[in-house]
C-alpha cells in the first residue's frame, strides 16, 4: 500500500514536473502508451525506447509496470493505480473516475522484466533528486550486473554528487574485476583498494593469495601484484580505522567515567568519605531527565526534541539536594569512621534503588536521542563519530572546566582546598568546615547528577543503573589520585582509552579484570596514584 502511494506522488510529481518543462514529447508519449499494448514485442520495444530517451519522468510509470501496479483504461492509456483502488492516468496526471475492478493489466514476463530493471536504474541515474540517484548508485553497487556497465559510464560523466560518484565508481570497478581486458582489471582492483571499503577484501583476496594446491589462483603476475597492493592497503586502512574508532569511542567511554568520577574525587578528597551511595545520585540524574523528557512529550509536543537543556539543571539539582540532605542528616555523624560510613552509605545505596523502583517500576524506561544528536558523521570509510557521543565528549569537558574554576576561582573553591589541605587549620582561620563539608558533598552529587543524564544518550536507564559505575568511579578516583582534578581527567580517559582497546581481544568481564590487575599493580609502586594527593588524607 506504501509503495503504491508513493507511486502515485511520483506520478503527479512528474506531471507537474513536466507541465512546467513543458509538454511531452512525442516520442516519450509513444512510448508511455506503448507499455500497454498486448504485443509483449512492443511492451519490450516501448521499455527499451524510455531508456534511450533518458528521462526520469517515465520513473513512475515504469516503477508502476515492474511492482504490476498498472492497469489499462477503457481507451487504452496506462493507469497507475494505488492499493485502495485510486488511479491516475501515467502521462497526464489526471485522476481516474472509473471502477478500475475490470481493468486488464500490461502482459509481463520474466524477459519484460529482465529488460526492465536496467532501464529502471538507469533512469533513476537521471533523476534530478540526488537521494534517488543514491539509493540507485546503493542498488547498481549491489547488483554489480555487467549489462549497466555502459548506463554507469553515462551517468558518471554527467554525475556532480560525490557520494553518489563513489559508489558508481566502486559498481563499475566490481563489474571491471571480471573484465577479460587486463588494464581494465588492474584499474578496477586499484579502485577497490583505494576505496578504503572492506567489504571488498573478499573480492581481492582470491586475486592475491596463493591457490590451495601450490602456485598462485591468478597466473598473471601483474593483475597478482595489484591485488596485493590492494589488499594492503585495505589492511592498513582496516587498522587506521580501527584505531580511530577504539580511540573514539574509549574516550567517550571516559568521558563518562569522568562525569561519574568527578563528584566521588571531590567529595573523597574532602572528606574521606566511602561514599557507596555515590551510584544511586547518577541514577537519580538519569530519572530526573526522563522526567523532563516525559513532562516535554505529554504537555509540550512541540517542544518535545528540546528536553535536554531543560532537563540539565534538574538533573543537578535533584542529586545535589539529596546529597545535602544525606550529608546533614547521616554522613556527618560518621565522619572518621570509614567502616560505618561504608556500611552507611551502601544502605543508603539499597533505599534508594528501592524507592525508584517503587516510584518507576524496575524494568528499563526510555529515554530517547533527540534528532540533533542522532545520526553522526563519516570522517572517512568505515569509522562514524555519532553525534550524542560527540556530544558528551564536549558536556565532559564543559563540566571539568567548570568544575575547576569554582574550585579554583571562587570563595567555595578556596575553602574546599583550604579544608582539604587542612582542616584544623582551616577552621581555626573561621572557616565554617561543617557547611563546607555540606556543599562540596552537594556539589559532588549534582556532578555525578551530570552523569546521569549523559548515560541517557548511551545506554539504558533503571534502578540499577548507578551499580555498574561505583566501581570503574572509585578506580579513577584511586589511578587519578585522590582529590586531583587532573588525576581524575587523566583517569577516566586512560581507563576509557585502555578498556576499548582491550574488548576486541579479551572481551569486555576478562578485559575489566586484567585492567582492574594492572591498577593493582600501578598502586602497589605508586600509591599516591598519577597525580600526588596532598592535605590531611596524606597527614594522616
């Protein structure tokens, strides 16, 4: 029923295209009408002379033929008729008022429609839409039919899309492989190795590598050496890309290790506190945007692809309140006593898993990409940077440089480093160390809040969520160095970096151990970690 829609848009499109050009052609007429006669001799004759002319108005009709959505009207002119019964004459565009339940179709056969598919292509070749020609160029690519060979050298000579130049270039280098022509063969194995595509190692291989029973499957020694050539440098590609994509995605990995991490740096160094709890605020961030997300998409559809930026001060704020309301009522009675504020903490951790799940239920809750972070970029063949994970790559980096500046730049910032140094100290100058203690706990929170909402964009979201994050923040705080914002950002990038590079080889369970073994082993020689932790963590 789609495809027959369309059809008819396509027709009136054309019409309307052709009323402003100006009238049809006789020729193309004759030939439009010609697709109806009952003389499949004619049929055929009809199909072949809408190729030669070239033009992409005849798309319609002919795509009508192929899918035998066509039918002959009482006065013998082709209609384009749709699943429900709606019909269009082929060359004006005018709606059909008869029943069309009567009606005889074309006489088609296996050879009309053998004749007809490469017209088919070759006029969606000409088509003065550049996604049509596309997906064309997808479908010749394909096929690889050595019958299009000629209608491709005549579309490329006239083509100005580069997209589309690419991948009929690649077409006619698959049909060229087969070519008895040896400089033909050679240009096309050069263009399949230039093309950076691997999915055509598998065509160069059987020219480059030696036959099963001794000598070589291709016996010219010349087409053998381009293949080779070829081949490597697909392999060198392959490598290329695969450095790119492992560095890619493991610093976007890292950048939410960052987000997850930074809040735990901040609120450790402070005050030493093991906060096991510190999961469950990026949780809470990741709830708090679907929230928005829910609230945009039930009151203000229209403003629907827009929740993100509102969502980001609720996803602070809500953690950020939670966290000082923790540190006031629990956490500040514990402090020095690591092993009860573990225990604390990790209870604290389980009441609020429990209460989302009271609150959302415990299965997965979408929350959806908008269209401006959907989709990404191909820098070069086969390595695609996405938009949302570009997206929280530049969010991290905003949130440290932010970060750093209120601890580096403002009156809160120099109380944190003043009681992190010292605390004694620090209160003896009238510094308040309870409030600061309440802030920074709050601030850590709403931080790891960040997280959360950038965990939307990636993955799923539910009551556990923040579980499988405690670990990885507490080995960048340690690797990092405790209380050090560059130790954490060097960290989790490291971590990140580290991680993707050894998935491939080891899986992702046995490539989290042997990293979580090599940080066991770098503390062991270097306990204060990357970056020396300086303050009364170290005086004590």
């Amino acid at each position: 029923m789609m495809k027959s829609s369309i059809l008819l848009l396509m027709a009136l499109l054309a019409f309307c295209l052709a009323g402003t050009a100006g009238a049809a052609s006789p020729e193309f007429e004759a030939a439009i009408r010609g697709l109806t006669d009952p003389d499949r001799d004619v049929l055929i004759a009809s199909v072949q002379a809408l190729g030669e002319l070239g033009d992409a108005a005849a798309l319609p009709a002919l795509q009508a033929l192929q899918d035998d959505a066509m039918l002959i009207s009482p006065e013998g002119r082709p209609l384009i008729v749709a699943a429900d019964g709606a019909a269009v004459d082929a060359l004006t565009g005018q709606p059909f008022t008869g029943d069309t339940g009567g009606l005889d179709a074309p006489s088609m056969s296996n050879q009309v429609r053998r004749v007809l598919e490469p017209v088919l292509a070759q006029l969606a070749l000409s088509s003065p839409d550049p996604a049509v020609r596309r997906r064309s160029a997808e479908a010749l690519l394909a096929s690889a039919d050595p019958d299009m060979a000629p209608a491709i050298e005549k579309a490329l000579h006239k083509e100005t899309d580069a997209g589309v130049i690419r991948r009929l270039s690649l077409a006619l280098a698959l049909i060229n492989l087969d070519s008895a022509d040896k400089e033909r063969k050679i240009s096309a194995i050069q263009a399949l190795g230039d093309s950076g595509e691997q999915d055509q190692l598998a065509k160069l291989l059987p020219l480059a590598a030696p036959a099963p029973g001794g000598g070589f499957a291709e016996p010219d020694p010349d087409i053998r050496r381009a293949a080779v050539a070829a081949v490597g440098k697909l392999e060198r590609k392959a490598a290329f890309v695969r450095a790119g994509r492992d560095l890619f995605y493991g610093v976007s990995l890292g950048s939410v290790m960052l987000l997850a991490a930074l809040g735990l740096a901040i609120t450790f160094g402070l005050m030493g506190v093991i906060n096991m709890a510190h999961g469950e605020m990026i949780m809470l961030g990741a709830y708090s945007t679907y929230v928005v997300q829910e609230i945009f998409s039930r009151h203000l559809p229209g403003l629907a692809d827009w929740y993100l930026p509102f969502a980001l001060p609720l996803a602070f704020l809500v953690p950020c309140a939670v966290g000082v309301l923790l540190e006031r009522a629990i956490i500040r009675h514990l402090y020095g006593r690591p092993l009860e504020t573990l225990l604390a903490t990790w209870g604290i951790s389980l009441g609020l898993i429990q209460t989302v799940r009271l609150i959302f239920g415990a299965q997965n809750v979408e929350v959806r990409n908008p269209s401006w972070l959907s989709g990404g970029f191909e820098p070069t063949t086969g390595l695609i940077l996405t938009y949302n994970r570009i997206a929280i790559i530049a969010f991290a980096a905003l949130v440290v440089g932010i970060v750093w500046y209120l601890l580096q730049r403002t009156p809160l910032g120099l109380k944190v480093r003043a009681v992190t140094q010292s605390r004694s100290i620090a209160s003896a100058m009238g510094i308040f160390t309870n409030k600061v203690d309440m802030w920074t706990f709050g601030l850590g929170s709403g931080i790891a809040g960040l997280g959360g909402l950038a965990l939307t964009q990636v993955g799923n979201v539910n009551p556990e969520l923040g579980q499988g994050y405690i670990v990885d923040s507490f080995m960048v705080v340690v690797l990092g160095g405790v209380g050090k914002l560059a130790g954490t950002v060097a960290g989790a990038l490291s971590l990140g970096i580290v991680n993707k590079i050894l998935e491939p080889f080891a899986g992702a369970v046995l490539g989290k151990i042997i990293l979580l073994a090599v940080i066991v082993l770098f503390i062991q020689k270097r306990p204060q970690g990357i970056f020396a932790m300086k303050g009364r963590m170290v005086e004590s």
